[in-house]
C-alpha cells in the first residue's frame, strides 16, 4: 500500500520567509560595513571577474541591465566601483577600486561572521542538509530563459 504525500501550503511563500530571515541576518551583519547584501554581492562579483562589461556582468549576476546600472551608482558614488574606457570608444569596464578592494574584504568579514551565526542557529548538520537540498531542487528545476532574470 502506497502512501500519498501531498504538500500543503505554497512553496513560494515558504522559500520567500526562510529567503526574508536569511537576508535580514546577512544584512544586519554585512550592514555594519556600511554596505548593503547586494552591494556586497556586487563588489564581489567585480573583484572576481573585472575589468568586465556591465551586460557580461548582469549576465554573471543573473540580473538585468537596467538593476545593475542602479545598484552600480552607489558603489561607484562611494569610490568603490569605477566604469573605465572599454576596447572602443562606445564600450565600459565596471572594475574594482583599492577602496573597493579594502570595504570588500571588511564585508567579507562581516559575512562570515554572519554565516558562522546561520550555522550556529540551525545547526551545522541542518545547514549542509538545507545546502545539498537546495542544490538538488535548482538542478531539477529548468534554468530560467536568458531574457527572464530578475533582480
């Protein structure tokens, strides 16, 4: 005799609150930086892969141009981004500066310690199990169109 099993209640609003707690514990910690996740997130991305076009960098980031372009702003308004001449006269490169480089590494802390908390409050073992679940459940599920990403 098979036993059915049937979900209850919407994935997307669990994935979303679990999502919501999650950013808010990186943020509040990534925040003492002065930096946002997303900036953060972006700073990293730059760091690993500039000089780099920004519609290669918003295909990277899975993002679209136009919110890269408005989360670019303000990491270039503070120093920390700059858009630099590309190979001709109509292209850019988004790269890295040294005070990118140093509120990078200041986050990166900030992340970790961050991380540390996640592990500690769900437990180390329920992490990896959430992370290798995770993992499964994004290659079963079909990638997204390139035109079709979000923020």
């Amino acid at each position: 005799m098979e036993i059915s099993v049937k979900p209850q209640g919407c994935t997307n609003i669990k994935l979303r609150q679990l999502m919501r707690r999650v950013a808010q514990h990186y943020d509040a910690e990534v925040g003492k930086t002065g930096l946002k996740g997303t900036q953060y997130s972006l700073l990293s991305y730059v760091v690993k892969l500039g000089p780099i076009r920004p519609g290669d960098l918003a295909r990277e980031m899975r993002i679209d141009a136009s919110t890269l372009t408005r989360n670019l702003r303000p990491l270039i308004d503070a120093g920390y981004l700059q858009q630099i001449p590309g190979a001709d006269a109509r292209s850019r490169l988004v790269m890295v500066t040294p005070a990118g480089r140093e509120k990078r590494q200041e986050a990166q802390r900030r992340w970790r310690v961050a991380q540390e908390g996640i592990n500690q409050m769900l437990d180390p073992e329920r992490v990896v199990a959430l992370h290798e679940m995770l993992d499964e459940c994004l290659a079963l599920l079909s990638p997204l169109p390139e035109g079709d990403v979000g923020e």
